[in-house]
C-alpha cells in the first residue's frame, strides 16, 4: 500500500506520495479535479490523509471516486505534527509530517457530516446571511425615515414594509428608500420559500421532529442542532449527553480555583449553525437525542 497527504490550499496544495518501495515523490498543483485525477489516477491504492479544511469534504469524495482511502484529520492534534521542526514551518514540512502521521496512524479522524445534513448546514447559512441582510434594510430605513422626520410604527418582522408603505412621506423620501424596498422584498420572499423547505424537512426527519416537541424549539432550531451533531452514535458511552453540550457549547462559563467556584453565562456555541436555547429546551433536547436503548432505529444517522 501507498501512503500520501495533501496539504490543501485554496489555489494550490502540496502532495507527498511514498509508495511501496520507499520512493519519495513531491508535487505541487493546483487544487482541482482535474489535477487530483492526473496525479492519483491508475496509482496503486494507498491511504491519503488531508487536513479538515475549507476544501476538506469534495477532495475527499474525489480521492475516493479514484479508488483510495482517504483519512480527514483534525488539524488540532498535535502528535500529528510530531515530526515537523517548529522553527521552520513550510508546506513541503508540513506535507511530510502529515504523510509520516499517516504511515504511523498518530491522527484523529474528524468526523465528516453526511451529505443531507451538509445540505441543511448549506441552506441555513445562506438564511442567515439573508436575515443578517434583512435586518441591516430595517435598520437603514429606520435610521433614514427618523433622520427625515417620521416614525414607522412597530410591528413584526415579516410586516416591516406594508408598515413602510403606509407611512405618509414626502417623494424624496420615498424615492430614496426604493431600493431597499425592492432588495427587502425579495429577501422576504426567498426566507418565506427557506422557511417553508425547513417545516417540510420536520416530516422527513423523526429526529428534528421529536426536537420540535420540546417547549420554544422549532424547525429552523431543530434542523440546527440535527445538522450539528449529524451522527449521535459518535458520541457514545455514559457521559455522551455532557459531550454533545461540550461540542455544542451549551455548557457555562467557569473561572474556578481552590475553593472557589465561579460560573457565568452559557457559552457561544462552537457551531455556527447551532444557536443557543433556553435551559429547560436544552435538557430536553438532549434527552431527545440520547439514543433509546428499547427503539434504537428511531434515531439513525441523519443520512
């Protein structure tokens, strides 16, 4: 068997191959397909290890479309690096200390979500980013109706233009707020069709629809903590619910020593697309997820 790494980069990545003779070959290329396929196709089969990045998961599906295993570990393993010289850090360095940490197993795998849940962590990205606009549009035409002298009266959300529309204000006004109507508009159309999708993955998904049962938890947070923690297998033993709010960051602050414990607010969450709930919602969240020793099918993969 051979033995490889790839050093990903956005543009081009460092390759080490060592085959089954000891040989050494080095190369740098771009990283596309088209390159990988040139370089690893009709090779003998070997075990590739990449770092999880950016490009992480379609180099990985490519690499395994071309009949070799691949490894995506987690760069923050130091033994991984057990090898590399800390005083000087290049990518040739750190290609061959990946490819030595592949030879001698000394890596953690990172999990790799599965393609649906991919999709899911997709589409709620791109709703944040449209709420994240719409919120800056109200807070423009806020910022300029009061600036020009009026008021637009409170309300929801999703009522924010026909309140708009139905304040009296003067052509000029209005011929400046045009364009962030329109933009808005669209916006609220796109995040009513987002929004929609997310209430029909609550049929297709038993998980994110016993989530749902929970007080003040719906789809959108649902398909987030769903989309999070993927395989809940992983997290397996007696401590596994106190390692799925670890990884959530569901967990509170804590500055304590000696005899003094100190504890804050919950922390962030380390995943972005996992918002923080209300306390109550979080435990029993997490006793939804705790697989069930007597119905152990009901919660599967979220493949």
């Amino acid at each position: 068997m051979e033995y490889g790494a790839v050093d990903l980069h956005k543009k081009e990545s460092q390759v080490r191959i060592i085959t089954e003779r000891g040989e050494v070959i080095d190369r740098r290329i771009p990283t596309t397909r088209g390159h990988l396929t040139t370089l690893f196709w009709g090779r003998p089969h070997a075990r590739i290890l990449i770092e999880a990045s950016t490009e992480r998961e379609w180099v990985a599906q490519h690499l395994e479309t071309l009949g070799h295993d691949v490894v995506v570990a987690d760069p923050n393993d130091a033994l991984m690096y057990g090898y590399r010289s800390r005083r000087v850090k290049t990518d040739r360095r750190d290609v061959a200390a990946l490819v030595e940490a592949c030879r001698q197993g000394m890596y953690r795998p990172a999990h790799r979500r599965s393609a649906q849940q991919r999709n899911i962590q997709w589409q709620r990205n791109v709703r944040r980013e449209l709420v994240a606009a719409r919120t800056r549009g109200i807070s423009l035409t806020r910022a300029i109706t009061r600036h020009a002298g009026y008021r637009i009266a409170g309300g929801a959300t999703e009522t924010f233009l026909q309140r708009v529309a139905a304040l009296p204000r003067p052509p000029v006004l209005d011929e400046s707020l045009s364009p962030v109507r329109n933009v808005m508009e669209v916006i609220d159309e796109e995040l009513s069709r987002v929004d929609t999708h997310f209430e029909s993955v609550i049929a297709d998904d038993p998980v994110v629809k016993r989530l749902t049962t929970c007080p003040r938890i719906g789809a959108i947070t649902a398909t987030a903590v769903v989309a999070a923690v993927d395989d809940v297998g992983r997290f397996a033993g007696r401590r596994g619910a106190a390692q799925v709010t670890s990884y959530l960051g569901w967990v509170p602050r804590e500055y304590s020593s000696g005899e003094q414990q100190q504890r804050g607010r919950v922390m962030r969450s380390a995943q972005p697309v996992c918002p923080i709930v209300a306390r109550p919602s979080r435990l029993a969240g997490m006793s939804v997820l705790r697989p069930a020793r007597s119905r152990p099918s009901e919660l599967g993969t979220g493949d």
